[in-house]
C-alpha cells in the first residue's frame, strides 16, 4: 500500500553502485560478460546512474582489472555511468574510452586515508586536484566520494566539523556531487541530521549532497530516511545489498537498492525502477555468484514466487 508521509521528496534518484562497490570485494573473478549483462539488466530495470567500474592499478582491485574490456561493452547502455579514477593515470585510462561521468575517493579520516591511498587527507586532495580539474575542463561531470563521515574502526566516531572541512574541501576542488559515505555502518538518524545540518551551516546545499550508507547495524534504511527528511534527493545503493570495502573489514554489505525501492515506493516516492525486474536481477547475479542475495526484500520476493 502506497502511503505518502509529509515532507518527503517527490522524486528520488538512485545512485546504483552494485557493478563497482558491490563486486569489487569479491575474491572469485567475475567474468567481463556477466558484469556487462549486470549492468544492462540494472538499465533495463530503470535504474538512470549505475556506477560500471574502476581505473585503479588491478594490483589494488584485482576484480576491476578488465575496466577497458567492460566500459567498450556498454556502449549501448541507456543510463549514466560513471567510474572511479584514484589519480590522472586513471582518468587518462577512462577518459580514452569515453568516460564523461567520473568520482573520485577521499576520506575524512587520516587513517583511512593512509591506508586506502597511503597518503595523508591533505595529500589525497593534492592528488585529487588536477584530476578534477582536467575532467572539469573536459565537461566531464566529477563525484567526490568522502568516506568514514561517520565513524573510522581505527579512530572512532568522528567529528562533524573534521566531516564538514574534508567535504567542502572536495567540493572547492570543483566537485559536483558529494557522496557521504557510512563506511563502517554506525550511523544513527540523529548523527546524519546533525552533520547534513553542519553541511548546509558551512553553505554546502542539500541538493549537492547524497548519501551511502552501510547496513552493519541495520540502520541503513532508517539513515536513508532522515537524510530525505533533511532534502536529499540523491542515494547510493547496491543491487542485491552487494558489497563491502576491502580497505575496512568491518565494512559490511551495501543498503540493498530493493530495499530502498520497497521503502520508496511505499512513501509514494517516484524512481523509475521496476522492482520486480530489479529482483529478477539481483537473482541472475547471485545465481552468478553462487549464494543468495542479503537483500531482504529480493529474499521475500523471490520466495513469493
């Protein structure tokens, strides 16, 4: 039954992250065929921005290795897709195929950063800096991902204001979007209204802001909607809850996109997807990958059937 509730968006855009995030932790190699089929069945389902892959040296993400045998394979693909570049070796890579859609991954914490770029927060900026700007010049649209906006399994929770001066940061790079990132998944409503508030108080606007969220605790869907509540319109999930970070063990799966469908469509609240041939993909792909969906809502689904 579809029940609207009261200061809610009308329209929600999902930011499908389970062909990049969602596989990269895989150990097993996914065939280049498979992920492009992924990729296709999650356009065909409705999903209108689906992250396909990552330009990083295949010695950090070996599962990403064949990013320049995908991105030609989905060419016919209709629906945005970006891809990850770690520094200019990457964006040259993705931008000699054609890439117009890039994001690029910072930390607001200083551990994280040294283990997932082995470099310090200020440095990563410093490296960031020329890659937005010549994928800006090239009117190419630029994502900056921020993670641990909530709490670091090495540093603990994290202050809003050490959130708020990476994320600007990232922004004055020339950013279009930000992606606040529950890494670890311990985000509480109250902590993501508080730093979406000291966002705006910093002149951040809501309408450049999205969020990802990690279901650890089971909080994602909860976190989602006191992150609508404050505006935000842009959400990042993973088809079939996919997904985990392979720089931070305690970083479970990602909030599972029929999830977020399921809530969604509840409130009333347009997306585009068709949340049965979304089910029906996240199926195939764990048929694919040899062991069910964590998605709650693909299990009940599917087993209605």
């Amino acid at each position: 039954m579809t029940v609207p509730a009261p200061g809610l968006p009308a329209r929600v855009r999902i930011h499908e992250v389970g062909a990049r995030d969602g596989l990269q932790n895989e150990k097993a190699a996914v065939p280049t065929a498979v992920k492009a089929e992924f990729i296709h069945r999650l356009a065909a389902a409705g999903l209108t921005t689906i992250e396909a892959t990552s330009f990083v040296h295949p010695k950090w993400v070996p599962q990403l290795a064949d990013a320049e045998e995908l991105f030609p394979l989905l060419g016919d693909v209709r629906a945005a897709l970006p891809v990850l570049v770690p520094n200019e070796r990457g964006l040259d890579r993705a931008l000699a195929l054609g890439a117009t859609r890039i994001a690029v991954f910072g930390s607001a914490t200083e551990t994280f950063a040294a283990r997932n770029l082995n470099r310090t927060v200020a440095e990563s900026l410093a490296m960031f800096e020329p890659v937005v700007a010549r994928a800006k010049q090239g009117e190419a649209h630029v994502r900056g991902y921020l993670s641990m906006c909530f709490g670091d399994p090495w540093e603990g929770p994290v202050p809003v204001l050490q959130v708020v001066r990476v994320a600007k940061a990232l922004l004055d790079l020339g950013c279009d979007e930000l992606s606040l990132g529950d890494t670890i998944g311990v985000a509480t409503p109250g902590h993501v209204r508080e730093l979406l508030a000291g966002l705006n108080e910093a002149g951040v606007t809501t309408d450049r802001i999205g969020v990802h969220f990690h279901d650890t605790y089971g909080q994602a869907l909860a976190n989602t909607l006191a992150a609508l509540q404050h505006g935000v319109t842009t959400v990042d999930a993973s088809a079939g809850g996919l997904g985990g970070c392979p720089y931070a063990k305690s970083a479970t799966g990602n909030l599972a996109t029929e999830d977020l469908v399921w809530m969604l469509d509840g409130l009333g609240i347009e997306t585009g997807v068709d949340l049965a041939a979304l089910t029906a993909t996240s199926v195939w792909m764990a048929e694919q990958l040899g062991r069910p969906s964590p998605s709650r809502t693909v299990r009940a689904l599917s087993h209605k059937e």
